[in-house]
C-alpha cells in the first residue's frame, strides 16, 4: 500500500490552510497514495486563540476536508480542534475517505509539558482509534501521544499495522532528536509501520507564546525501527510504500505482543501466581 505524509506549515487561517489540504491530497492521489496524513493543528497552527476558530466534525472545515477526500479519491487524516462543550475543545484527528465512515480521534494525552499547559483549553479524549483504509489497519494519535508505549501496542492489539502520529512537535534542544527517536521506538514497540507527521519548522517566523510549532522531520518508521523516508525542516510531501509481509516477520521474530508480561507493579502475591 502506498501513502503520503503531507508535512506542510499551518498559517493562522483556516480557509488557506484547507487550500493546502487539498493541494497536498490532490499531489499525493497523483502519486498513487491511498491515504495522505497532515499533521496535528492543519485547520489552524498553535499560538493563537484557538477556540476561536474551533468548529464541530459536522462543521465547514471538516465538510471541506470529506470533500476533497472524495474529489481526490484518497483517505485524508488532519488535525482540527472542536469544541468539547465544557468551554475548552478537543485536540482531534479527522479521517474521511472514499471506503471510510467519517472517524474522529480525539488526542488522548495531553502536553502539560515543557512549560506548555495543553489541558487548561483541550480536553482529553479517552478512545482509542483505528481505521480501516485499503484493508489495512490505521491507528490515529497525536503529538504528545507518542511519549506513552501502551497506547502504541493497544492500536496494534485492535488490528493496526500502520500508526500515524499527528503533530506540531515543540523546538529546543534535542526536541527533533526525541520526535525521530520516539517514533522509531512506537514502531519498535508496536511492531508497526509509524508514520510520524509534523508541521514544517517555521524558522523565525514563530509565535511568542511558548506554544509548540513544529520542526520538521516527519518520517515513516518500519516495524524493525528502520526510517523507510524522512523529510527536513521544510515543508514536502513524503511518498513510500509499505511492505506489510516486515509486519508479520517483526511480530513473529521480535515477538514483543506475543512476549508481554502481566505482571501488575506493587502487587507480589499476583505477580507470583
């Protein structure tokens, strides 16, 4: 199966930054990708109000992105946030596609992290996500998401192959090395393909809020932890092939879902059993 990692730079409009959506979903059809993820934030990049601009799934912007998903005939994955209803929104992945009911995933770990303090505007999602495109299994996540193994190896338990990891990964010191480490080590842990997809490093043109706008990087991580493709700091459209046959051979060989332990921390009389 062929797909697409659609790195590209958010501005601050969410009109435009569909434009891109659909630019990048027609380049990638084009190329023959049955589905093409964009990263966390693709309605609108962090640093501003975002509850301003936040819109249900049944909205414009996510109408617009079902839209061009069916003009273009490809599975589309980008990042949006919805209001949750208790004055804050949803962090959220919306997937629409030709062969898939309209899915939502809303990102379940949140970033109060780095000096960054996600939860006081988003509220937290709880539900895993994994969608079915071409036959094959997509688990949905987002950013923060991929510093916690176990979410990783519950999408594969419910049948993914594949996990993308939407995000607007934070700049610093070493931040782009963590961002291409952590998602080789998902795929590791998961015995998955991993396709880490984040917004394009802005370069000066950055907001002074603290809020995380990305680096660049994307890349698509095979099961055995290989980078298959990776892209730089700007933005660019990744094409690759998934050989789906190293899904099997990783989890027959590394053997790690097959191998995990249940033993429960804190609680010897169990674990000796």
């Amino acid at each position: 199966m062929r797909i697409a990692l659609a790195q590209i730079l958010s501005g601050t409009d969410p009109a435009a930054n569909l434009q891109l959506v659909r630019e990048y979903s027609h380049r990638a059809a084009a190329a023959g990708a049955k589905l093409v993820v964009f990263p966390e934030a693709t309605m609108c990049r962090f640093g501003v109000p975002l509850g301003q601009v936040a819109e249900p799934v049944d909205g414009p912007w996510a109408s617009g992105v079902r839209q061009i998903a069916d003009e273009a005939g490809i599975t589309v994955v980008a990042g949006m946030f919805v209001p949750s209803g208790d004055g804050r929104f949803t962090n959220t992945l919306i997937a629409a596609g030709p062969d898939i009911p309209s899915t939502r995933y809303d990102k379940i770990h949140l970033y109060d992290a780095f000096g960054f303090t996600e939860s006081r505007t988003v509220a937290p999602g709880d539900e895993p996500v994994v969608i079915t495109v071409d036959g094959l299994g997509v688990g949905l996540t987002l950013c923060y998401d991929v510093r916690f193994p176990t979410l990783y190896t519950e999408l594969a338990d419910r049948g993914a192959q594949l996990i993308v990891v939407c995000a607007s990964w934070g700049s610093g010191p070493g931040k782009l090395e963590q961002w291409t480490l952590l998602a080789r080590a998902r795929a590791l842990d998961s015995t998955s393909f991993v396709a880490a997809v984040g917004q394009a490093d802005p370069g000066e043109d950055v907001s002074d809020s603290g809020a995380p706008t990305g680096v660049g990087g994307s890349l698509l991580a095979s099961p055995f932890g290989e980078v298959v493709v990776s892209a730089g700091a700007d933005p660019e459209l990744l094409v690759a092939d998934l050989d789906l046959t190293k899904v099997g051979s990783a989890r027959d060989n590394i053997a790690v879902l097959r191998n995990r332990s249940h033993f429960i921390p804190g609680n010897k009389a169990e674990s000796r059993r």
